[in-house]
C-alpha cells in the first residue's frame, strides 16, 4: 500500500486499486461511540503485547509490564493469534468492539424454570452467593440450572427492570434483595473519630486468642438495632463460631433494661456456650460488669468507631433490616415475633459455614455438653 492510500485509509476514506473499489474497515476511533472501562484490554495495551511478544518477553513478564493478569494475556493471545499470520493487535482490538457490542441474553431470560426457582429464594430472602451455591448442591447433574451470583445481581440492579421481583416483596424494599438496593453501593472509607466510652473496661484487645480465631464456641458478638426517634430498640447477638443468633426484646432502650433482658435471654446457656460477649462502646452497656457477674462472661468493648471489629454481629444487624427496617418503631414486634426471625435466620443456609444452618451447628454442641458443665 502506498503512502497516499495508508492515509486515505487513516482517515476513513475509500481506497481504489487499478480503479476498483475494495473493502476497507473504518477506524476504530469511527466505531468507539463510548469510552471503554479500564477493565477491558485497550488498543494501545494491545500494540505493546504484539511489540513484547515479538521482542521474545515471556507471558508473565508482559502482564507485569502491563499490570495485567498473566491469565488476561493468555487468553487475548490465544482468541486471537491467526496461524500463519500471528497475534494482529488491530484486528484483536476490532474483533473485542464488535464482540462487546454484540447483546448477549441472560441465562435467567431465556431458562423459566431458572428463574422461577431464583425468584422464589429471593422471596424467601437468600442472598444470590447462597442461592448460587445452592442450585449446584440441588441441580447436580443440570449446569442449566447453575447461575453465578453476580449474574443475580446484573438482573436486579438493571434499570428500568422489573425482572426477579417478587410478588410478595414488602412494600418498603425497592428490590428483592435483602438489602433493599436496587444499585450498587460505592465503599469508602470514613474518618476515625474518638469514642466517648469513658467506663473502666476491658477492651476488645483483651479477648483471648479462642475468641478471636473462633477456633472455641461460646463467644457472642452483640449491639442494638435502633427503631424511629431512639424510643425503640432490639438487641441482637451473634456466636462467632456458628453464626446463631439470639434477639433480645427491650421495652426501652436504656441500660437498666438491656441489662434485665441480656440476662433473661442467655443465662439458659451452659457456661461452655456463654464464655464471653464482644459491645460496641454505647452507654446501654454501663452495667456490664453487673451482666458479666450474672451470667458470669466477660464483656468486651470494640475501639470507638470501629464497628468491623464485631463483623459477624455487623452482617447479622444488615440482615435484621430486612425485617426491621430504619425509620419504624421496633416497640410493637412482641418476642413471639422475634423467635420468629431468629428461626428463619439460624435455620437459612450460610456459604461460611459450608452451606450448613446455624441452628443445626448450636444444636450439635448444645447436645455435646455434658450436665456437668450446664450453668445452675
């Protein structure tokens, strides 16, 4: 090709040989009607690997040139190397925009009895990493039915889409998950700020080390989920081996109270399964070294503001809300209704335990216990 057609081509126009049309492909800039995420390999990126490649330079040393995966560069060299011809970044770059241009149906679109299955165990308010796992364990022989949770999540926070909600969705949530969002959440990080718990202590540092690396059961992890106004309150434990939870009621949401109930709700337990609990600094845990006399477990207390210091009571409490969302008056859930909740959270699948139910795991140790180790 001729200096005069390279540019005629460059710019998007005909190029004529001996008087004959030929085909031409436009400029990719012609084609891009949007800028590309960062994720995916750019036109640019692709040049460098062709030039690396040429130079001799292994995978692994072309990934770490390009911050890239080594598994990113395998895969672009193996979908587009042409045998006799080599790895062409041009038309690899070409062939990438008309591939993501392509309108791909989701697998819940077009399989129904998929769907219907999914819909129902949002219904029942699964999250999609226990409904994904749970279809491989239910539809072993029938990758059909087999779906990843991210492509639950694509179908429910597309837009304008009224795809997988249920019909029995309650009218606070916006969508089917258990969160209630119907888009994503950017995470970020906000500033430490001081406690203003002033109380002698003992601090979350204090705890030993069968509480902290859950390798013993009977480590509780506790805090309150707060109703309209602060004129109502729920405390929620959680066990940080087996992920049980227990809901205290409270007819006020003050210390004397929380006090009262904290003692009620767990001095059933054997001393082995009631070895210590893990607060937030909130002043409703004043009496704690009352409540650690009654029930003889030390209570700890996390570092002010630090609320993933009690991950497993965090999670739990984003759960709850699902039941008990911000902004209502918590007073009039009776403790029937909480028992309620409590059985339908310890008896639901989790991937942390191995696809096993919380409920199952505390009973297995309940039933270990000897009666010489039962709290009197």
């Amino acid at each position: 090709m001729s200096r005069s057609s390279g540019t005629n081509w460059a710019r998007g126009h005909k190029v004529y040989r001996n008087g004959v049309v030929i085909g031409f492909v436009a400029p990719l800039d012609r084609l891009a009607v949007r800028q590309i995420s960062t994720r995916y390999l750019s036109e640019d990126e692709r040049i460098e690997i062709a030039d690396l490649r040429r130079s001799g330079l292994s995978l692994r040393a072309i990934a770490q040139k390009l911050s890239r995966s080594p598994s990113t560069i395998s895969r672009e060299l193996r979908r587009n190397t042409v045998p006799g011809r080599g790895y062409r970044p041009f038309d690899a770059h070409r062939r990438a925009t008309v591939r993501r241009a392509r309108q791909h149906r989701r697998r819940l679109d077009t399989n129904s009895d998929l769907s219907a299955v999914v819909s129902e165990l949002l219904a029942q308010r699964w999250s999609p990493q226990q409904i994904s796992r749970h279809l491989r364990l239910r539809f072993l022989d029938d990758p059909s039915m087999w779906l990843c949770h991210e492509s639950i999540y694509q179908a429910v926070y597309q837009p304008n889409s009224r795809f997988l909600r249920p019909s029995r969705l309650a009218p606070h949530r916006r969508s089917p998950l258990r969160t209630g969002r119907d888009h994503r959440r950017a995470h970020h990080r906000k500033q430490r700020r001081n406690g203003r718990f002033q109380q002698p202590m003992l601090t979350i540092h204090d705890r030993p080390f069968p509480a902290i690396d859950r390798s013993e059961a009977g480590h509780w992890e506790g805090d309150l989920i707060i109703g309209d106004n602060h004129l109502s309150a729920i405390g929620t434990l959680v066990e940080r081996q087996t992920r049980m939870v227990r809901l205290v009621h409270l007819p006020r949401a003050d210390s004397d109270s929380l006090h009262a109930a904290l003692v009620a709700r767990m001095k059933d337990l054997p001393a082995a399964l009631m070895r210590s609990i893990t607060w937030d600094q909130g002043t409703e845990m004043a009496r704690h070294l009352a409540t650690t006399e009654k029930l003889g477990a030390p209570v700890y207390f996390c570092d002010s503001r630090s609320p993933w210091q009690r991950g497993s009571n965090e999670n739990t409490n984003g759960l709850l809300r699902d039941y008990f969302p911000k902004g209502v008056t918590l007073i009039n859930h009776p403790p029937a209704h909480l028992r309620a909740v409590e059985h339908e959270l310890n008896h639901r699948p989790r991937m942390v335990l191995q696809d096993r139910c919380p409920a199952d795991l505390f009973a297995a140790l309940l039933a270990s216990q000897k009666p010489s180790v039962l709290r009197r």
